[in-house]
C-alpha cells in the first residue's frame, strides 16, 4: 500500500518491534502503539497534557517543530532526554517511514 510506511519502535525491554502505519488516516504514533497492543497509556488522549507517550527518537528524520505545549510537558517529565518527543504529537507522514524509536521508561527499574 503506498499510504503505508514503517516504524522501528523498541519497546521498554529491547524488544523491536516493526510497524505499519497509515499516513492517510491523521494517525499519531501513540495511536500506532496502541493499535499493536504496546505499553504505551496516552492517558491525555494526545493532548499533550501528559508524558505516557513519550519516546526517543534513534534515526535521524526531519520531524516537525517541536510545540510549545510539548515543549512545556517535557519540561516536567521524567527520564528526558534531548531525543525526546511525545508520541501523541507525532502524526504519521511520508516523512517518516523507517523511523526508528525507543519507548521511554514509566519508571526506575525501565531506566
């Protein structure tokens, strides 16, 4: 399918995982992970109002700018890195096919 591309997501156990996803359906990826069952919560619903989502970007991909209101959750999350984006905030695109992630730890022992 041409509207297809793939995404390298390691989950929080090293585990990689390939995945499909649409870039015609407005689809972030924290809805990508969900739709493969990873434990990813998104417990804001994609609204930038919390860091469940968050991931590590490990390919070098042109990603949109960073927002202010994902700038400003980062601010107050835990384990950030620089390579750090919220996946809610990442809506699936051309751009990004082959894009290789890393899941950020929900705690301690995941870091």
């Amino acid at each position: 399918m041409e509207d297809m591309i793939k995404i390298h997501l390691i989950d929080r156990e090293g585990t990689e995982h390939e995945l499909d996803g649409p870039t015609d359906m407005n689809m972030n990826l924290m809805e990508l992970c969900k739709v493969y069952e990873l434990p990813v919560k998104g417990t804001c619903g994609g609204m930038a109002l919390c860091s469940t989502c968050q991931v590590y970007i490990l390919s070098d991909h042109g990603l949109p700018e960073m927002t202010e209101d994902e700038e400003n959750m980062l601010d107050q999350a835990f384990f950030v890195k620089d390579n750090s984006r919220l996946g809610c905030q990442l809506h699936l695109s051309e751009a990004m096919d082959g894009l290789k992630v890393q899941l950020a730890p929900e705690t301690e022992s995941n870091a």
